[in-house]
C-alpha cells in the first residue's frame, strides 16, 4: 500500500524533518522489510483514527512506521495508508507489554511516562482538555500490558 501524508490534515508540524532525520538513523534500512530481519526485533504501534483500531508495524520501511508510530494528534500531520489515517500508537496501545510478549519477548521491561490522574480544575484550557483526551485513551490496554511486565 502506498503511504502518504495527508493533503491538508491538520499538524502543527507536517514531520518532513523527521522524516529526514528517522531516514538518516535508519541508513542500510531503507527498502520494505520484515522488521524480525532487524539486529534487533522490532514492531511499532499506530492508531488508525477511521475505525479506531489499533495497527502493528512488523514490517514496511523502518522510518516511516517510525514517523508513523509517534504523529500526535493535532502536533503531527497524521499518515495515509491505504484506507487508514495513521496517528501515534498510544491512543490505542500506548504501553505494548502485549506485542513484546507475543513477538516471544521472555522478560519485558517497561517505563511509563503517565503522569497524575487530572482533576476538574486541572482542565481549565483547551490545551489541558486536550491533553486528558489523549490521556484518556492511553489508559486503553495500559493496566493489562502493565501486568504483562516483569520490570515496571
């Protein structure tokens, strides 16, 4: 499938900078690939906001499931991908405990970077409204995968 981004989404940043920077990180690893064939194996986690299903990265060009994998909702232009718009993994699986675990991972060691639960008061702009919405929907699988974890 052809992946692209979106004409006229909204993103304060489009990600053309990362996208260069994530391509410079990942020379050698340009090509479509199975990401199992990484010295490392690796899988990444993004959110398509049609459905709101979660859509696992084990294989593509590196950079941009990378990019992909982290395009917050409203800082990032999300990514076309057939019939998907892609946006950062988190609003569906923002802590994969589970697909460490089901690519054969025997230890998982996690770090969560949740902060305090936000109280009636603490949402008194748009931009703290904005933030526990994303919050929120990180919370999705996050006290299952936590279970999953033998290092927190």
């Amino acid at each position: 499938m052809h992946k692209r981004h979106l004409t006229g989404a909204t993103g304060v940043i489009e990600g053309k900078n990362l996208m260069r920077l994530f391509r410079h990180l990942t020379v050698g690893y340009t090509d479509s690939m199975s990401f199992d064939s990484l010295p490392r194996r690796f899988a990444c986690v993004a959110t398509n906001i049609v459905d709101n299903t979660e859509y696992d990265f084990h294989s593509g060009v590196l950079a941009e499931a990378m990019r992909t994998s982290m395009s917050i909702p409203g800082v990032f232009t999300p990514v076309r991908k057939g019939n998907c718009v892609l946006v950062d993994g988190g609003l569906r699986n923002n802590y994969p405990a589970d697909l460490a675990r089901a690519m054969g991972a025997a230890y998982v060691i996690g770090a969560t970077v949740q902060g305090p639960p936000k109280t009636a008061d603490d949402l008194a702009n748009g931009s703290s409204v904005l933030g526990q919405i994303v919050d929120v929907n990180c919370k999705n699988k996050y006290d299952d995968n936590l279970k999953l974890t033998d290092i927190v």
